[in-house]
C-alpha cells in the first residue's frame, strides 16, 4: 500500500511492532500505546460473550430464538446481493457498498479496513479510507493475521470522530472491549465471518496446491454450494469440490490454534454480519440490531433482500467432522476418502447437504466441536475460560459434555 498522508483517500499509517503474545491472532492492540490492554480486551483470555452482547445489542441471546443459540443476538437475517454486483469485490459487493455509502453521506469520517499489500495482493495492510472513491483499493478478501486496530490510535489523531470498522471476530470483540474508551462519537462495525485464518505465507503454500500457476488466481471463496471458487488473470472461473481440497496435503500447524478454537465464527458483536453460509449462493445479511439495520437501509433499491434457505439434515456431516477431528494427531483431520469416492460424494453434498440456515448451523456446530477437541488437547486449562455456555450447549447432541474443571 503506497497511500502516504491521512490527507489521502487512503492511508497506511506506520505501525509499531506487535508485542510478543501466546494465543494471539495480532489485532492490533499490542501494536498501540497501551499494550497491556491485551489482557482484558483479548477473545483468548477470558471472554463474556452474554456480558458482551448484552452491552452492544441491549440484550442476550433469547432462548426463544432458536437460532440464536448459533448465530447470536438478531433482529433479521436475509439472503442478499447488489443487483449491480461491484466489480472486483468478494461476492456482489455488499460491504465495500455499504461503505461507500456511509462515506459519501458523511455519516463517518473514515474507514478502518484491509488493502492489499503493494507487493504481495493476498497480504493485508491495515488503512482508513476517507472518501468512497478509496474503497475501490480495498475490494476483495485478504488472507492473513492483520492489526486492524493498530488504526485506532492514529484515526483519533486524524481527527475522525465517526467511523466505520470492517473486522473479523476477534477484531471485533477487542474492539469493543475498548469501545468505551475510544471517544468516537459514532461507530458502525461490520463484521465478517471468519475461521481457519492462517498467515498469508501460509496462504501461498495452500495456492500452490490449488494451481500450477498460483500467481495466476485473482480470487478464492468458499462457497455455501460445497465449493471453493477460483477466478484466474485470464478470466476463468473453476469450482473446486470441498471434498477435493487438498487439505491433507497441509502442515498439521497451517491453521494455528487461535483459529481452531475460536468461538465466534459468526461475529455476534458486530452490528451487521455479511458473510456466505446462508446465502446459499449469495451474500448472507445478519442484522443485530439497530445500527445494522442502519447499514442495510442505506443500500435502498440497489440491494434484493429475501429470506434464507433452510434445508436439510446437518448432524451427519457433523458427526462425520467430530469423528474426523478425534482422530487427528493436532492441527487438520487427517481421515482421507478414497480419491475415487471423493468426486461421487462431491458431487452429491449440493443435492443432499444441508443449505442455507442449516449449512450455517453445521459450520457453527463443526467449530464448537473442534475448539472444545483442541483445547482439550493442547490447552486443556484454557478450556473453562475460553469456552462460554452456549458452545456447550451445542455440542451437548453429540456427546461432548464438560469435563472435570472444564467448566466455570
């Protein structure tokens, strides 16, 4: 990123060197003035979440809600696209719209976001963007450990007192840990799914798999239709099967321990979640309350908005996933299908699996089993802290119940 002012559209301020950490995805805060906030403000350490989402959202999941026991507080849920799908950007472009959106009426000064890095585009470089024209540079989605909220600090400096934070989960639960103290006058945060986040130089070992020209791929989603899509520089298109990623191929340690046992998959603190697993197809709009249902107003007309998909059974690929993962030495389940079976079952999991609601609701679950199995095996004192009620509630139906000590 070569923005150089915060008179710029967008701006890469210089950052200070991240503080060294255990269970630490680099957020940011290390990286700022007071460091040692790390220990209250970290979704390793010891989170509440109702605590948490009683303050942002003005209540708790409500058990009557059935579906909050997943995806946390919500007002509405949609399957949504850009009717004008955004060239460039992750699936239509409902985020980068919203954010433009936001810039162009004034209702924030800046944008706090990922850009790629100026020689690398699958690393991302931590920027605020201050006019919507800025937002073109961000498009797209960036894979590695990023410190977004090493931004904190200089937006304040700049004088930004209205803004807006595009951040993955534990982003987000920092941040709003520290929200009280920041003197913004208004924040909107957009969250976005996220699990199974690596380093990007890991990343590049995973495109190798996937192509024998990776400098070549342009994009890369996992998609709720039991695919990965790639999209090359010469404008191909190809839809890798889940079931023939070549993901046993990896170093048990791709994905580090943070990500496979984070508990918040879906952002439960953000206050509008766009991401893919109930989309089916299309971009997945979780409202949590009223400033989310801000943010999806001002797309007006140019958004289609209808109900998600809801279909099929999740416990069996569920408890294909925990029997998976228990097996396991560490790291990546290791349980290989038959390569001649894998195309069969691949082209069968679209017809059969669950979709839309009920893909989101194995997703969630696949991750509740696999924080609870690897805590278990790598940080099993951590358990008690890191792992909050309604996980356990989750994972009760398929036999996973608290151990001795394992529970506040």
């Amino acid at each position: 990123m070569t923005a150089k002012t915060s008179t710029d559209a967008v701006w890469a301020p210089p950052l200070a060197s991240a503080a060294p950490r255990g269970l630490c995805t680099d957020c940011g805060v290390s990286r700022s003035s007071t460091p040692q906030a790390c220990g209250t403000a970290c979704q390793f350490i010891k989170p509440d979440y109702p605590a948490m989402e009683a303050k942002v959202h003005g209540r708790r999941r409500d058990p009557a809600r059935p579906d909050e026991a997943f995806f946390g507080p919500y007002q509405a849920m949609y399957r949504a696209a850009l009717k004008a799908p955004i060239a460039g950007a992750q699936w239509t472009g409902i985020t980068t719209r919203i954010a433009e959106k936001l810039l162009d009426a004034g209702a924030v000064d800046a944008v706090l976001t990922m850009a790629p890095d100026a020689d690398d585009k699958w690393k991302p470089v931590p920027v605020i963007v201050t006019r919507s024209e800025g937002m073109a540079q961000v498009r797209g989605m960036r894979m590695g450990y990023a410190p977004l909220l090493a931004l904190l600090e200089p937006a304040r400096a700049a004088g930004h007192k209205r803004v807006a934070i595009i951040g993955i989960p534990c982003q987000v639960h920092a941040l709003r840990k520290l929200e009280a103290s920041l003197g913004f006058e208004r924040l909107y945060v957009i969250g976005t799914p996220c699990s199974d986040n690596t380093t990007t130089a890991n990343f590049h070992e995973f495109l190798k798999l996937l192509s024998d020209d990776p400098d070549s791929i342009t994009y890369l989603e996992f998609r709720a239709d039991y695919h990965v899509e790639l999209r090359f520089t010469d404008g191909t298109k190809k839809a890798i099967p889940f079931l023939m990623l070549p993901l046993s191929d990896l170093r048990p340690d791709f994905f580090p321990l943070t990500c496979r046992t984070c508990v918040d998959y879906t952002n439960t603190l953000a206050d509008l979640t766009v991401g893919y697993m109930g989309g089916t197809g299309e971009q997945w709009l979780v409202v949590r309350n009223e400033r989310g249902a801000e943010l999806v107003a001002l797309l007006g007309d140019e958004v289609k908005l209808e109900a998600p998909a809801d279909s099929g059974k999740r416990e069996g690929p569920v408890k294909g996933f925990m029997a998976n993962t228990e097996r396991a030495a560490g790291g990546l389940p290791l349980r290989r299908m038959p390569k001649w079976v894998r195309p069969i079952v691949g082209a069968l999991m679209p017809i059969v699996g669950p979709k839309g609601l009920e893909f989101g609701r194995a997703r969630v679950e696949m991750k509740a089993i696999e924080t609870i199995l690897h805590l278990r095996r790598e940080k099993p004192a951590m358990i008690k802290n890191m792992v909050p009620d309604h996980v356990w509630a989750l994972v009760a139906r398929y036999g996973l119940v608290p151990g001795d000590g394992e529970r506040k």
